[in-house]
C-alpha cells in the first residue's frame, strides 16, 4: 500500500524554548525565511504526499493561519505590484491544497504516541509517515521520500536514525541492530532509550522521523486503554514500536543528509546559523561577517 498520509505532531508547549514560546508556537519559530513546521510540510509534500493531519492544541491558531489561503492579501499586493510577495503568500496558501491539511485536536493521555492514535482514527488502517514539527533536515532526496523507499522494500515499520557519537548516546533513543541489508536500512530489533555510552547496543541515534502501520497503532490502543484503566505514564511512541519488534519486523533507515533539531535553544541557534549561510541571497555576507566577528 502507497504512504499518502502523514502526521504532524504539534500539541508541544514547547517548553525548552520558553520564554520564547509563551505566544509564539514553537513550530511557528522562523528557520531561514521559513517558520519550522513549513520545513516540514514542504517536505512532505515533495515526497508525494497527499493528507497532512497536523494535531494542535490550544493556543496554535497561528499554525492554521500561516497556511490557510489569503486571497484579499494576495490582490492586495498584487494591486500594489509587490508581484514576488504576492507569489510567495500564494505558494504557502497552495501547500494547504496540496498536502490536503487538516487539523485534529488532541485528547487523552500525556506521551507523544496520543497525536498518532488521534489521527490515526481519522486515517483509516494505512501506513502513515510521523514526522516532527521541530527538525528540518537538508538532503538531496527528502527524509520522507527516504522512508518511504524504505518502506517500499520492506512493508514494515520504519524508524529514521542518524549516525551519533556515543558519548551523546544519552540523548537519544538507540537501535538494537539485527540486521544489514545495505543501502543503510538495518533490521532492528527494539531500541533502548537513553542509554549510558557503554551500554549503547549501536553508534546510531533514533531521530524524528517513522513510518507507522497499523500493528504500532494497536499498540499504541493497547497502551492508552491501560492507562486509562491505572492512570499511570505516558503513551510513548518508542513503547509501542518496541512491544510490536518483540513479535514483528521493524527497520531502520539511516537518513543521508544534515539533520538540525530545533527544539532547544542552542540546536535552535545552530540551524538558524546553518540556514542564514545556506541562503542565496545572504550567505556570502553573513560569512563574511563571521569572519569578522571570530
């Protein structure tokens, strides 16, 4: 069955980032000229995407606005002949057509695996990209398009990693490697979260990024159903991809390309950095300033 259908978690208080975030939704944070979560949406949508849950909470109106068409402004720029504003409104107007966005609020229990249960439900039983609304990746094929060409060899599971020191292995959720099937897809089989450098089972880290198939979402209905019969915990994601490797085939792609987590203040400040060089227009100036300023 084809990956049509993505979802984007973005309930987070963003709490690393505060004060920053108190009004602003961290996915609405500006990477390059872009806020984050259009990072992402642009991505998607690249990779062939076609139904774009997004999962908010309150206070994430800015989300819905920066997407919905704004046709009044458009003309109203174009009356005034700032005719590149005007095409640049446009085009992230048509993201929302094109990637069919839809927005669900989330209900029930703490744990990032309750977005996925919540559209899940809306979904149908077909497997689902689950990208993160605070990472941007650089990479000449999409990290959506790389896991969906994994998941197209394999039918099962798929978990985005990226290569990592193992001193930071404490950081990360971490795979336990079964397999190598080349082209940088591993058979996994679970993964242990956090561990301390010497007990990390691979030098590789479990970033945002998974395809997701009907066994992981009734795992994710097995851990929800417990906690609302002990309230105790949290609905994890990793938990439910664990629980289904026990019985089950999972993989792993290890992602080609550069990877910036926003998430935090100083991750956050590297890929704006990262992106400033990057730009076209004002790259060479911003080098040239850096030197300077070293």
């Amino acid at each position: 069955m084809k990956i049509r259908k993505a979802v984007i978690p973005a309930a987070g208080i963003g709490s690393r980032l505060l004060p920053l975030t108190k009004a602003i939704p961290k996915e609405m944070l500006p990477v390059g000229d872009k806020p984050v979560i259009e990072h992402t949406v642009r991505e998607l949508v690249a990779s062939g995407i076609t139904d774009i849950t997004i999962v908010v909470s309150g206070g994430k109106s800015l989300i819905q606005d920066h997407f919905r068409p704004n046709p009044a402004l458009v003309a109203q720029l174009r009356a005034d002949g700032k005719t590149a504003y005007a095409d640049a409104v446009e085009e992230v107007g048509e993201l929302s057509r094109l990637g069919h966005i839809t927005y669900l609020d989330q209900h029930g229990p703490y744990g990032n695996g309750t977005p996925v249960l919540n559209a899940a439900r809306h979904l149908s039983d077909e497997p689902m990209l689950v990208l993160w609304p605070d990472d941007v990746f650089v990479a000449e094929v999409p990290r959506a398009q790389q896991l969906i060409n994994a998941y197209d060899r394999t039918g099962a599971p798929v978990l985005a990693l990226m290569p990592m020191d193992p001193s930071e292995s404490q950081r990360y959720g971490v795979p336990v490697v079964a397999d190598d099937l080349g082209s940088g897809l591993l058979r996994i089989a679970g993964l242990r979260e956090k561990p301390k450098p010497e007990d990390a089972p691979s030098n590789f880290a479990a970033i945002g990024g998974y395809v997701v198939t009907p066994g992981i979402i009734d795992e994710l209905r097995a851990q929800t159903k417990s906690w609302y019969e002990h309230r105790t915990g949290e609905v994890y994601l990793t938990d439910a991809i664990n629980a289904h490797a026990a019985d089950h085939a999972v993989f792993a792609q290890v992602i080609q390309g550069r990877w910036y987590d926003t998430g935090n203040p100083a991750d956050y400040l590297v890929a704006q950095f990262a992106s400033a060089l990057a730009h076209p227009q004002y790259g060479g100036h911003l080098r040239r300033m850096a030197n300077e300023l070293a």
